[in-house]
C-alpha cells in the first residue's frame, strides 16, 4: 500500500473544473487585422481639443453604426469616449461583418501627426492597428 499515491493537487483542481463544466481555452492573443488611417479628422469640430490627448499605444474604441445614413458598414473611432473619425470606408466592410458577427474590435493608435498639404493648411493625420479579440 506505500506505492499508492495521493492525486497531485493541482490535477486534482483541473479535473474538479472540467467535470463541473469548466472549458479550457485555447492560447489566445489578439489578432492584428489591419492598419487604417482615422477618416473624417478635418470634419471633427474638436479635433483641435482632442489632438493633444492622442498617444501611440493608446487603445481606441471602435462602434459600429449600422445605420449611419452615409455609410451602413460605417465603425465610428473614439478615444476617451470622444470621437474622432470613423474607419475608411474602403476598409470597413469585412471589419463591419466581423463586428455584426459578435466579434469584438479595438484600435491601437500607431502613429499620429500633422504634415503641411500646402502652405499655411495643417493636415492632421492617426493611424491606427485594429485588432480582433476574442474575449473581453
């Protein structure tokens, strides 16, 4: 009977989680989908007040309007819950279908700046990395 051994605790806790009903899941990380720049920042009324707070690294929430009257795959960018533009439209329809589809998309600003179009006219510019997320 000395060769018995009790059950390892911590296998004991994992199989005690599967038989109550516990899924394990799969590693899981984010995906990079693609890299768009912010449209309609020259359109934003504030974009002057919100400009300053923009960061690289900072994550952007990004909301799907289905019924936007321009654009029914429109995805409205925020940051600090104040918008700031919305996903080209080139780019939003496989992203839009994503998110109809229950998947939960964020922005990860890449880089941001200002470049002279042509003298004495600012052209601001975010560029973002969206991102697919499997839990949240």
């Amino acid at each position: 009977m000395a060769n018995i051994q009790k059950p390892d605790s911590d296998l004991a806790d994992f199989v005690g989680f599967i038989q109550k009903g516990g899924k394990i899941k799969p590693f899981i990380k984010d995906i990079f989908l693609i890299k768009v720049y912010v449209a309609g920042l020259s359109y934003n009324e504030n974009i002057d007040e919100i400009f300053p707070k923009v960061e690289v690294g900072k994550r952007v929430e990004l909301i799907r309007e289905a019924k936007n009257e321009f654009d029914k795959h429109a995805i409205l960018v925020r940051l600090n819950g104040e918008k700031i533009g919305y996903v080209p439209r080139k780019d939003n329809y496989v992203l839009s279908k994503l998110m109809d589809g229950g998947k939960h998309l964020y922005g990860v600003i890449e880089s941001f700046g200002v470049d002279e179009v042509y003298e004495g006219y600012e052209f601001k510019f975010i560029n973002v990395e969206i991102y697919l997320n499997e839990e949240f």
